[in-house]
C-alpha cells in the first residue's frame, strides 16, 4: 500500500490509469481467438473447410508471433513519434482487423483468419508502448509500482475466456469481435483526450538504435534471460492460447457433465472458457508474488523452484490420464507458476541490465512471445500427430529442464560478478 500512496501527487494518474486500460484492452483482444476457437472451427466447417489441429495451431500462434515481433518495431516508434501516436496507430490496425471480423462472421474464410490474427499482434505489442509511456512520467523509486499498475492490464486475457463464449452463445462468435471493436473504439477516444507524453523537463528521451540491439545481442547473458522468459511467458501465454482447443479435445464429456450437474450451465463451450479463465487467472494475478518471492530469496533460486514445479507437472499432465477436476488443479498450479516465473525473470534484469531496460524490455519480450508460438505449434503438431498431447507436453518439460541446466551453469558466475554489486537477491 506503501507503494500505491507514494504515487499521490507525482507523475500523471490520467496517463497511468490510461497505459493500465489501453494493456488491459490490448492482451484482452490480443487472445480473442483462443476461447473462440471452437465457434469459429464449427463456421469454418458450415462453408466446407475442415480445419485441422495444425491449421488450429497456426492460426492461434500467429497473434502472438506478430506480436513479438511487433514489440521491437513499435519501441523503435515510440522513440521516433512518442507513445502516444505509436498507441493510436497500434490501436488503430486493432480495432480494424477486429471489424473484419465482424463484418465477414460466419462467411470468413481461413485466410482471411489469417489477416485478423496478424492484426491482433499489435495488441500483443502495446506492452512496448503503454509501459514505457506510464513510467516516463515517474521517478526510478516508484518504477516498480508504476510498471505493476500498467502491467496489471494482462488481466484482461482472463476476460475473454469468462465472456467471448457466453456472447459467442447468445449473438454468434463474430459478435465478439464486434464488442470487441466498440469497446477498442472507446479506448481509442479515451486514450486520445487522457493520455499525454511526458514532456522533455520530466523525460528526456534516448532513442534506441540498431546498433543498441545488435550490442546486447552480442552479450551471452541477453540470451539465457531469452531462454527462460521464453519458457515462462511463452508458457504462459502459449497455454492461454491454447487451453479451450486442449480442455474440449480432452474433457468435453466431463466439462459438459460437471456444467450440468454444478454449474447449471448446459454449453460445454461457456464451460470451458470458465476453467480456462481460472487457470490463466493463476498466472496473470501471481506475477506481482513471484516478484516478491525473488525479492526475498533471489530470483535464481525463485526460478530453481517455479520451474521446477512447471517441469514435474508437465511430465504429470503428459503422462498420467488424469481425471477432469485433477487436471484443473495441475494446470492451475503450472500456470501459477508460469505467471511467478515471470515476476523473477524481471526481478533479475534489471540487475542485470539497468542502463538498457527499455531495449531489454523490448527483446526478451520478443523471446517470450515467440517461446508461445512455439508451444502453441508444438501441441498442435501433438495432436495432429499422435491424436493427443503427450509428445507436447513431454517437449514442453524438456525445455524447462534445460532452462533450470542453464540457471544452474550461470548462477555462480551471475552471483560473482555483476551479482556482487547489483543491490538486490540474485
């Protein structure tokens, strides 16, 4: 709370709360074909074109391969036009690949899917421009409290996963996406008379260079930071794209008896999104605590444990037929530790990487999305090839394990040499 009250009278609150809904909206669209892709399969299969699990796969990973992609590229815009323009135009191609949607419903077609899930990597992207947007405003002593706020907005993949299918339900899967357009239209308006850059006596820009890049790139610990935010945002934002195709290919008979018995509710598709959102819940609330955790403790031994944890569950889920209610609780507790996972990471670059967090930012971000389009891929190519998950999960627990050998091979040189005067738990 401490943290919260310190912010009363500094920065910009209107530019804060507006970086806070503009990421909140962004990562809710940004996933918006993850708990609609049932509905959207079925109207695909109406006009003739069975899609398959690989085709799934692709189409679910594309968002959030562009988006990494497009973290790098609207950093370099942020540098070049402001926060503020990169949002809008960012926000723009959104709200138009949102109403493509729309406006084709049940008569698009696969390629045109395509197009859409491109678009919506720019709303993968907008954590390269509404977090640096609200920390310009503020002091390096209320950085973290700043960034916490502003990246609380990932809670909004959770929303989707709650409400796309009960509207899908209602009004059809495209309708989704038209909510989704009229309420990207009401940020846009509001980010546009809210938000303000910071001016040159509060921030003083350094724009980012190729060569910037190029030199951290060149530097071994950049990529051991890639490998394990790779494995704990990519895992999570990788599941959270996939967890309605994995529940209703694996538990539907079950997901549909519990929503009649329990919930009351006879969609096996609205029950899905339900425990979809309560896994992805775990992650994206948890974050802050892995923070903390690493904190106290260190943010190396905090990755031994949660990735520890990732690693054993996975081979748990892979191997054994778990019963549905059991399964839950497994990729809740991997989720949850996927999502404190990411708090550790960033507890560590900073320490690491002070003077370029802003470039850090931007790359190991790029790494992260692109380690969840490889597991999306990953546990489509499973499926298609074996008719299950086993093999994805399976390659998935590899993965971890080598990111806890890679911890391992670098903690005594971390702790011995920019360790030693970071100021922090390493």
């Amino acid at each position: 709370m401490a943290g919260f009250k310190a912010l009363k009278g500094q920065g910009d609150f209107p530019t804060l709360f507006m970086a806070f809904l503009y990421f909140d909206m962004s990562f809710m669209v940004w996933t918006m074909l993850g708990p609609l892709s049932t509905e959207i399969a079925e109207a695909l299969a109406k006009n003739g074109f069975m899609i398959t699990a690989g085709q799934k796969a692709t189409l679910l990973s594309l968002p959030i391969l562009s988006g990494a992609i497009l973290r790098i590229l609207l950093g370099f815009l942020v540098d070049k036009i402001g926060a503020k323009k990169s949002a809008l135009i960012a926000q723009s191609v959104v709200i138009g690949s949102l109403a493509l949607a729309y406006m084709q419903g049940d008569s698009i077609t696969y390629n045109q899917l395509l197009l859409v899930a491109f678009g919506l990597g720019f709303a993968g992207a907008s954590f390269a421009v509404a977090l640096p947007q609200a920390g310009q405003w503020y002091p390096p002593k209320l950085q973290g409290v700043v960034l916490g706020v502003a990246g609380a907005g990932n809670i909004g993949v959770v929303l989707d996963f709650i409400f796309a299918p009960k509207i899908a339900e209602h009004w059809g899967w495209s309708a989704v996406f038209g909510v989704g357009a009229a309420a990207a239209i009401l940020v846009w308006f509001a980010y546009l008379f809210l938000a303000k850059d910071a001016p040159k006596e509060v921030y003083t820009p350094r724009p980012k260079k190729v060569s910037d890049y190029l030199k951290l790139l060149g530097d071994k610990d950049t990529w051991w930071f890639n490998l394990f935010y790779a494995v704990s945002f990519g895992g999570f934002v990788g599941f959270a794209g996939y967890m309605k195709v994995y529940l209703m290919s694996t538990y539907q008979v079950d997901m549909k008896a519990f929503g009649l018995d329990i919930l009351g509710e006879p969609n096996v598709k609205v029950v899905a999104g339900y425990f979809g959102a309560l896994t992805i819940f775990a992650g994206a609330v948890l974050r802050p605590i892995g923070g903390a955790v690493a904190d106290k403790i260190g943010g190396v031994k905090s990755l031994y444990i949660f990735f520890g944890v990732v690693s054993s569950l996975a081979v748990v889920i892979a191997v054994a037929k778990l019963p549905f209610w059991l399964a839950i609780v497994v990729l809740f507790l991997i989720m949850a530790n996927l999502g404190m996972a990411n708090g550790a990471v960033f507890q560590l670059v900073p320490q690491r990487f002070g003077k370029d967090i802003g470039i850090m930012t931007g790359i190991i971000g790029c790494a992260g999305g692109l380690g969840g389009t490889a597991l999306i891929k990953t546990l489509g190519w499973s499926k298609g090839a074996f008719d299950g998950y086993m093999a994805g999960f399976l390659i998935f627990a590899v993965v971890v394990i080598v990111a806890i050998a890679g911890i391992s091979f670098v903690k005594t040189r971390w702790r011995t040499t920019w360790g030693a005067n970071a100021g922090g738990m390493i």
